[in-house]
C-alpha cells in the first residue's frame, strides 16, 4: 500500500484493515498451536497401547476453545423453559 492509499483511506477504512490484520495474524498462531498440539498427540499416541491413547482435545484445551463451549452451553431458565416445553408436548399426546 503506497502512501497516498493510506492517507486516501477513511478511519473506519484504517481501523478494519488493521482489525483485519490482527485477526490474520491470531488465526496463524492458532493454526502453529493446533498443529503442534495434533503432532503430540500422534506421538503419544504410537507409544501407547490403544485403549490408553488420547485424544488431541483431552491433551490440551485452549483458551479460545472454552469460549466456545461456554458460548454453546444454554443458561439455566432457557434449559427450563425447554423441558417445560417438551413436557407439555407429552402431556399432550
């Protein structure tokens, strides 16, 4: 990018490329981890008897995999309102 694109784009322009960059680079050092994490498990893995291997995810968990299962996992009124729900259905029927 010359100069003259970068003083020529707006703030939010700027900011988005920079946004965009950062998450570029964090999506890298999460794939070099990943990698790394599948390559140690492999050789665990050859090393040990089949019904005492592990899995990738049982060997390490990462920070931004939590906050995915956190993201996933349903409050208690909404788990609540589901089985009220589902029990009404049956009642039903």
């Amino acid at each position: 990018m010359s100069y003259e694109d970068l003083y020529n784009l707006t703030p939010r322009a700027f900011w988005n490329a920079v946004d965009g960059y950062w998450l570029d680079k964090e999506n890298e050092e999460r794939k070099a981890w990943i990698r790394c994490r599948w390559q140690t498990c492999l050789l665990m893995n050859v090393q040990l008897p089949r019904k005492n291997q592990v899995s990738a995810h049982k060997l390490i968990r990462f920070d931004w995999e939590k906050e995915e299962v956190e993201a996933n996992q349903d409050t208690y009124e909404e788990v609540k309102f589901k089985y009220d729900k589902l029990m009404k259905r049956k009642k039903l029927k």
